[in-house]
C-alpha cells in the first residue's frame, strides 16, 4: 500500500455528516416543549427518553387525576411529538424512534382501558406489502409512525394477494389503503388492487410505496398516490383524513410532503 | 459436514487485488475469473407487466435485456460479459417461466458467442422467498411451500443451462429486520451471524449438491437481507435512519455467516450485493464480484470506488429496463461498467493494478466507516479474527464485530476516520454489548431465546434445528 498517512482527505471528500452535526441535545429542545403540568410532563418525558420499564407504572398513577385522554393526548402524544421533532433536528434516528412509539403504545393501552367504549383513532388505514414480495421493513416503518400519529394500522403483512387486500378494505372501509414492494415485477400487484378496489364501486386512495416504486408508477393508475419515504405517509393521511381524494393528493403532492 | 475456514488464504492484506484471486475459476463460453482479468456483469429488472405471460417475459429477458446487453458488449470492444439474471417471484411461482428464461439466456449467449467470439456466462440468482412465519424448512410452510420452491428453482435453473447459480438467503431475517429498526447488535449477532450460519449451511449444502449433478458453478450468497438493509437505511451523510457505525459493524457479522456458501463446496465468484465481499476473499481465497460506482442506477453507497480494490467481477448491482437517449437501459449502464473494467484491467496489464487498488481505496477510506472497514488492509484483519475463531459460527461473528468496531474507534482516536458524536456513542456501546455476551454458543443461544421471545415473535426454532 503506499503511504496514505499524509493525506489530506478534506481535498478529496466533504463529511456533511459532520459538518451538519447538531450540537442541541434533546434535554435542551425537549425544555421548550414539554408540558408544564408535572403529571403530564412526567407522561411526556417517559416517552420522550425511552423509559419502557417506567410507563406502566407512570400511567396508573396519572390515571388516578387525569383523565384517560388527557393522558394520551396531553401526555404520551405529547412526549412523542417532541420525539419527531428531534428525528427531524438529526438527533434522534430510527430506533429512538421504535422505542419512543413502543413506550408509547403500552401507555395509550393502558389508558384507553379506562375509556367507556374504546378511544377514537384519527382513522383506520391498510397496510401491506405486495404480492409475492416478502420485503416489509419499510411499510412496518411507516405502520408505526402512522400509529404514532394516531391512526389505527390494519397490519396485513407481507407476500399478500390482491384479493386479501381488497377483502381487508372492505371490511376494515380504511381511510386509505397502502402496498410497497421491492420488485418490478411485484408492484403490479398494487395496480391490479386498485382496479379491483373501482370495479367494487371503492374510491378511497391506494398509496404505493417501496424500493421499486416511484411516482410515475404509482400516479399511473387510477387511485395511486405516492409516498417516497415512511416519514411522508402521516402527513398525506392528513390530508385524506381532511378529505382529500387521491386526486387532490397528487396536484398537491410536493406541497404536501414539503411539510405544508 | 463442512470444512471450515480457520486460516487465512492471503498471508499479507497488500497481496489482494483487483482481477487476481488465489483460487481463480472458468465456466461459460470462455469467462475466466479471479485469472488476471476484471469481468464485468450487467443485472437488470424487467419493466413492470411483463410478467403476465411466460412468452412476454422471455422475450423482455432474452430478446431485449441480453441481447441489448451483449450487443453493446460487442459494439464497444469488451472481451467477456457475465449477464446475471436475479429472478423475480414469479419465476419461481409460475409453472415454466423460471425455465424458459433460463434456456433462452443460454441460447441467445451461445448464439453471440460463435457470432463474434465475445465470453459469455449467465448467472441465475434464484429467490428466496421462505417466510420466517412459515418456517424455513422443507415440510414446514403449509401456505406457500417456499422451501420446497426454493430447491425446485435451483434444480430449475441448473438443468437449464444457468452457468453460475447463487442466493440471497434470508436466514436469520427476523432478527436482522428487528436489530436494524431498533439498533440492536445482539440480536443482529443471533440472527445473521448465528442462525444465518446454520440457515446457511443446510441450504447451500442442498445447492452444492444439484450444481454437482448439473455441472453448474456454486457462485455464493450475500447478506443483502440484513447488511444490506443496513447500509441502505444508513444511507448517504445526511440520512438519519441508522447509524453508519451500527451498519459497519454489522457488515463485518454478516461476512462470518456469507463465506459459509464456500465452506459448503461454493467456488465464487459470490453475489456482487455482498459488500462483504473483501473480508470473504482474504480468508477463502475465492473470487468476489462487487458493485459500488457503477451501481448508481439501483442505490447510492458511501464506497463507490472503494469496492472495486480487489473484485474479480464488477456489477451494477440491476436497472430497471427501459430506453435511455443512449440506448437501453442495460446498454447504458453497461458503458460505464465495461469500461471501469478496462481499466482495471489496464492496470493489470501495465503492471500497475495495485496502484489503482490504493487509488480506488483512498478515495473512499474516511467518507464513512463502512468503507473504512471493508477497507482491504482493515477487511483483512476483520477477516482474520473470523479464521481465529472459525469453528464457530457464533465466536467467529461475534469476532468480526468486535473487530470492526474497535478498527473504526481507533481510527477514529488517530485523526484519520471523523464520526459524530452518535456514530462514536454507537460503537462504543456496539463494543460493550458484544463484549458483555457469553462465551459458550449454547448459552448464547439461551440468552437470545429467552430476550427476544416477545420481540421477534416469528422466530421458530425449528426452522434452524432447534
């Protein structure tokens, strides 16, 4: 090998990833958002540092002066809303996020048990991963931050025929319904959903997502929206959840993904 | 039974290079690999409805993707082609379509063969689709029979004329899905380094065996189902899904698991995808194909020269067919391929290869620490801690991460490889929890079991033995 120790690298390569660095940690950005209520600000913070050992008996004793859904929505939403924020910043990644939402989920658990009937979700959305495709890790990504979001995931799994597929929609009558898939070959499937989905008369969106998928593809059929990364798929079921059609989904796809 | 690696095929890391493996191979119509020249292969996907019809379908494969391909080959002056076909599932589901495609590559790679005398070879990378759900093994997934598939694909593309036959195996994916989202070596460790191992071993031993009785190369596997999926989440410098640490370190793990095709009887060259293929290649000696720069049409890694160093045939990883201003898809790709391999292949003739291996090399050293440690001078040493502790498929895995993280932390303490304050926290604590686990594989396996019963609920024993 010859001799490389001299090398000046910044010459050849520009590390953005440390360039870009945030120096914020999350106690300085979390003190800004955190509840002030101390009950609440507990609820909060338990999410927001991951402390699953902690929940359970977090969310009994709140459950003893708040009400179940200040709970929820005051307390373990909040803490998960300062979560995405520090996803956002770069200070938090993925398994921050996993954790966070599982922390989460055993809170709202607990404390939906309390409320006569059940909790309401925002809506219901389908998920799955096409046929003949066992690559799932995405849309299992997207399925918790929809769940975060507040959503209720009707969670089909991977490899799942088209006639599942509209059998669940059916059934479930989801806000939308969304397939991803890796292969060329295997994202037809979702094309062959759609269709199946307008000739029962069902006009609700059908997002296709995944490696091989990109926005032409998924714009190419009737119903098909796209959603490029998991992190988009909350704010577009926003907007359907506002009543936006699939069409209006499209016109405004870049605006919508854009965070406005 | 096989015959594990516990020393070394390369006594120095310098003697590894671009073109040259200690254990070189032919087949095809003329193709010479690891003997002194640089093969370039083209991959490629049909475009989407094409897989309506067994006709429709072959003709996408044979009469446009391979012949586009091998003409533009002939058109600008390369000497040998590889094509690598990785099949989609319908290939595998649809009764003919895995055949058909099979025979008419072989055919239409015969045919330009004797037209223009160019070396032809065509690799079938079948798809494994067994579910962890299911269960692995033959007998055990009543809904789909996909182990049951995944032999008859094999016997499929043999009897038809595939030249190289190879896999990405998902043995151990459960767990290598689980630690990649929640940043967990250990469970990493379990699934890929150890169940992906035994995974292994059963069905490569099976693949072996079918490519014996058809004379068909045993190429080899990738850990694309698990490293893969970590580098890709890990992704560019402003990606911020998983740490590029966390995917290093998990790249050297899955080198332990992939070299077990090799011990099985597999003669490379293995599956370009597998990133670890320079760590394979220091210990086995066997020819590695690699995919990096000319790979850009599927995915963009952070090692785009870097992979080059010591591959023996360069990929671009698949494209999807369709026109280009330029020509087809394949066509198009294919260029920039073909003529890296020149290059390459320049310097070897020039006496000048290992140069270019340094060049390659730097270029991409300190851009992230998966680089840094696949790296041939750092990959070797990862690759000789797997030799060390070879007879184990748990100790050797476990050996290779805990190389590769204290290789990026002291490169890292020198000046030469900068990391954040995450990546460096990451690999820090990456080395306490490997450190922390047990010696003794059986009470692994019962430490594993018992912390991942609740979180990897479709794990099943069985589908490893247990």
């Amino acid at each position: 090998m010859f001799d490389i120790s001299k090398i000046d690298y910044s010459f050849i390569l520009k590390r953005y990833d440390i360039a870009a660095e945030n120096n914020d940690t999350p106690e300085a950005i979390a003190s800004k958002m955190l509840p002030k209520d101390p009950v609440l600000n507990k609820l909060a913070s338990v999410v927001l540092y991951m402390k699953l050992k902690e929940i359970i008996p977090t969310v009994n004793e709140a459950l003893k002066t708040k009400k179940p859904l200040e709970i929820i929505n005051n307390g373990l939403v909040a803490g998960m809303e300062i979560v995405s924020v520090l996803y956002a910043k770069h200070i938090y990644y993925l398994p921050e996020i996993m954790m966070a939402a599982k922390v989460m989920e055993v809170g709202i658990s607990i404390a939906e048990k309390q409320i006569p009937g059940g909790r309401e979700t925002k809506g219901k959305v389908v998920m799955h991963a096409a046929e003949g495709d066992p690559h799932d890790i995405g849309k299992n990504i997207a399925a918790v931050m929809m769940r975060s979001s507040g959503f209720t995931v009707v969670d089909l799994g991977k490899d799942v025929a088209v006639d599942e597929v509209v059998a669940a929609v059916k059934k479930e009558k989801p806000l939308f319904v969304s397939g991803t898939a890796l292969m060329t070959t295997t994202m037809t499937a979702m094309k062959d959903g759609a269709a199946k989905l307008q000739a029962e008369g069902i006009d609700i969106p059908y997002m296709a997502a995944g490696g091989a998928v990109n926005r032409d593809f998924a714009e190419s059929f009737d119903l098909g929206i796209y959603s490029e990364k998991a992190p988009q798929t909350p704010p577009i079921a926003e907007k359907i959840l506002k009543g936006y059609d699939w069409k209006k989904v499209r016109e405004e796809w870049d605006s919508i993904v854009g965070g406005q | 039974m096989t015959t594990k690696y516990t020393k070394m095929a390369y006594d120095n890391a310098d003697d590894m290079v671009f073109g040259h493996a200690k254990k070189p191979i032919s087949y095809g119509l003329g193709i010479k690999v690891g003997a002194g020249r640089v093969i370039p292969e083209i991959n490629y996907a049909p475009r989407p409805g094409t897989e309506k019809s067994v006709e429709r379908i072959t003709k996408e494969y044979v009469d446009y993707i391979s012949k586009d391909a091998i003409t533009r080959a002939v058109t600008l002056g390369f000497p040998d082609l590889q094509l690598e076909t990785e099949w989609v599932s319908q290939m595998g589901t649809v009764k003919g379509m895995g055949a058909s495609i099979v025979a008419g590559q072989k055919a239409i790679t015969e045919k330009m063969h004797d037209e223009y005398g160019i070396n032809l070879a065509v690799r079938h990378t079948i798809p494994d689709q067994r579910e962890a759900e299911q269960g692995l093994r033959l007998g055990m997934d009543s809904k789909f029979s996909y182990p049951e598939k995944f032999i008859e694909c094999c016997e499929t593309a043999c009897e038809n004329g595939t030249d190289v036959l190879c896999v990405e195996s998902v043995g151990g994916k459960e767990f290598a899905d689980y630690a990649v989202l929640n940043g967990d070596i250990t469970a990493f460790l379990f699934g890929v380094g150890y169940l992906g191992s035994i995974d292994m071993e059963k069905i490569w031993t099976e693949m072996v065996s079918i490519c014996k009785k058809n004379k068909t190369i045993a190429g080899g596997d990738t850990n694309c189902s698990g490293a893969n999926v970590s580098m890709f989440m890990a992704g560019g410098l402003l990606d911020n899904d998983v740490q590029r640490t966390f995917s290093a370190v998990t790249r050297a793990i899955s080198a332990a698991r992939t070299m077990v095709a090799m011990e099985c009887g597999a003669t490379g060259p293995d599956k370009d995808c597998g990133y670890e293929g320079p760590i394979i290649k220091s210990i086995t000696g066997k020819p590695a194909a690699q995919e990096g720069k000319n790979c850009q049409c599927a995915h963009a890694d952070i090692q785009g020269n870097l992979m080059a160093q010591c591959a023996d045939v360069w990929s671009n990883e698949s494209v999807e067919y369709h026109p280009e201003f330029g020509g087809s898809s394949v066509q198009c790709w294919l260029g920039p391929l073909g003529y890296e391999c020149s290059l390459m292949n320049t310097a070897i003739v020039t006496g000048q290869a290992k140069i270019l291996r340094d060049l390659y090399m730097t270029s991409d050293r300190t851009r992230g620490p998966e680089g840094y440690i696949l790296a041939y001078d750092n990959a070797w040493k990862i690759g000789k801690k797997i030799a060390e502790n070879g007879n184990d498929y748990y100790l050797r895995a476990k050996a290779a991460g805990l190389a590769a993280a204290n290789i990026i932390i002291e490169g890292n303490s020198k000046k030469e490889l900068p990391l954040t304050r995450k990546q460096l926290d990451v690999v820090k604590k990456i080395v306490k929890d490997l450190e922390a686990l047990p010696d003794d594989t059986d009470k692994f396996y019962e430490y594993c079991e018992k912390k991942y019963k609740d979180e990897v609920p479709n794990f099943k024993p069985k589908s490893y033995g247990f």
